[in-house]
C-alpha cells in the first residue's frame, strides 16, 4: 500500500516500515526557489542597510541569518529525470520514494539516494569493474564491464556443457532494492548465475524422446529459467523482465566425442528412413508387375528381384548395371 507525503515533505502518524515502499508526492521546486532568491536579496538589501546607515547590530546578523536559511533552503532542491528515483533519508529513517520526473523541494535534511529504474540487462559470466576516484574526487578509471564468459557445469546425465544466458531486469521496489541486500546490482548478477547453473543440472543438453531439454525446448527452459532467477530477486525489490540462453555447447573436451554421437544418430535415423522407403518402393512394384501382368515371377525370380531393388534403393552409391544376355 503506498503512502503520500503531503506538499512539504513531511509524513506524519506513519510507522516508518522499509519494507514497504512509500511514495512520496513532493511540492514544485520552483516556488522555494524564488523563494530563497528571495531570501538571497533581502540578506543583501539588509546588509547594505546595515553598513551604510552605522547601525549595523542589527541588520548585519540578520542578514547573515537569512543567506544561511537562503542557503539551506537550496539543499532541499532536487531534479528528478524519466525513469529514475530518489530514495528519502532522514537521519536514518526511511521517509519515502519521489518516483515523478521534474523539479521539486524536500526538507533540506533529506538524504536523497539515487536509485535508477531503467531497464538493465547483463550477461551472466561478466565482471564489473568499478569506478575508481582519486583523493581530489576525480575519476581516474572508469566503470568498465567484460565480455561474458560461459559457465561450465554438469548437464542432468553428468555431460560438462558451457551455458551463459543474458538478464533483462529492472528495479521496482526502491525501498527493498537499497535496504534488503548490500549491492543489489551484485545480487543480480550473482543469484543469476547461480540459478543458471541449477536450471543447467536439472536438465540433459539433449533428448531423443519428448523429454524437455535445454537445447530442444528452448522457450519451455527460458521461462523457467526467468522464474527461477525472480524467485531469487524478488526479495531485492527487482523484476525480471526476459532470461534468455545466449551461449549452448558441450564443453571442449568431449564436443569431438559428442559431435561423432549425434553424427552417428544422424546417419542411423537417415538409413531407417531410406529403408522404410525402399521396401514400399519395392512392394509397390511387384504389385504393379502383378496387377498388371507384364512377368509371371517365380518364388526365386521375385526374391532376387527384391534383392537387386534393395540394394539399388538403399546404397549410398552409384550402382552399376549388368545386362544378361542369355536365357
């Protein structure tokens, strides 16, 4: 259930609860603004009073007073863009979650976290660098991502197979996604990879029958493996939008092995088809000699009939005629 914060920022008789997120419905920061320009000039007009009149006991200490609430003032001013957030603070207690885009003013005391709610996606196998600052606070290395590399693990019959698959996901509860885990960009990328490789040993890599497998039923073990990963997530406030398999294949050391096995599953399941084919190829003919009455066959003359046929049907090459001349 939502909250609002009323225009000033404030949210009264409301047990502060982290683990529900609170919208908070700020005032325009366009009002405190010219407010605190306001502020800016009165300070300025009082101070030039003070010192030019030769009474400045007064007016000099008001001034002073009001550039420092000016001042204060202008922290509370925060600009929000699309899709992104800001996560309110006060001493330690959370106050809400401004979700709008624009300009607008809290209490200046607010903490304000930014938390982004753009649609991110990653490959499982990457590593992030992070940013790195000097003691001046200027980046000297930027924040840099690898190459997903595929991870190896056991197939449900024990075959090594390399697997990666690539996260499409997004933030939805800013509350959990701050407060529930410690880096929930880290959780992301760690809990995927650990609910791949679940998903990768309660499958085989291939099946004859109409068993589901990791490379035969490709939509089946996507979805499942989106919802094995928003099981892991869903207590860090984020969704998952798409987990999509990007990298299938036996590992090196048995692809040689495995690709002569499905070579030769290949080869069995073509010799089975050609077979079925030539032997209705060769019933057909002897049923249209027949019908037809074109040769009365002995027993002998139709077994070495069908002998030649199969042989001429189920060869992989070229066969070669021979002619008999005599009787």
């Amino acid at each position: 259930m939502s909250t609002s914060l009323p225009p000033n920022g404030v949210r009264a008789n409301v047990k502060p609860e982290y683990e529900e997120q609170l919208i908070a419905n700020p005032m325009s920061g366009w009002g405190p603004l010219a407010v605190c320009f306001l502020i800016v000039l009165m300070g300025i007009g009082s101070f030039v009073t003070g010192v030019s009149s030769g009474s400045p006991e007064f007016l000099v200490p008001l001034a002073a007073l009001m550039m420092f609430c000016a001042v204060v003032g202008l922290f509370g001013l925060v600009a929000i863009a699309p899709n992104d957030s800001r996560v309110l603070l006060l001493f330690g207690d959370y106050k809400g979650t401004i979700k709008k885009s624009g300009f607008f003013w809290v209490i200046p005391f607010f903490s304000k976290r930014k938390v982004s709610l753009r649609i991110r996606n990653f490959e499982t196998g990457s590593s992030t660098t992070p940013e790195q600052k000097s003691k001046e606070g200027v980046i000297t290395q930027a924040k840099t991502r690898t190459a997903g590399r595929p991870s190896k693990v056991n197939d449900r019959d024990g075959n090594p197979i390399e697997i990666s698959a690539v996260v499409v996901w997004k933030v939805v509860d800013t509350a959990e996604a701050l407060f529930e885990v410690d880096d929930y960009q880290n959780y992301v990328e760690v809990q995927s990879e650990a609910a791949l490789r679940g998903l990768a040993t309660r499958y085989p890599y291939d099946s004859r029958d109409d068993e589901v497998s990791l490379r035969g039923s490709t939509e089946e073990i996507c979805d499942r493996l989106r919802e094995d990963i928003q099981d892991r997530l869903g207590k860090a406030g984020v969704e998952v939008l798409e987990a999509r398999i990007s990298h299938l294949a036996y590992a090196s050391e048995i692809a040689a092995a495995m690709l002569q096995r499905q070579q030769a599953s290949a080869v069995v399941a073509a010799r089975t088809q050609i077979v079925e084919g030539a032997v209705g190829m060769v019933d057909m003919a002897l049923e249209h000699l027949k019908r037809d009455g074109i040769v009365d066959l002995t027993a002998d003359q139709r077994a070495s009939l069908v002998s030649n046929l199969l042989v001429v049907l189920c060869s992989d090459r070229h066969t070669q005629p021979v002619v008999q001349t005599g009787s």
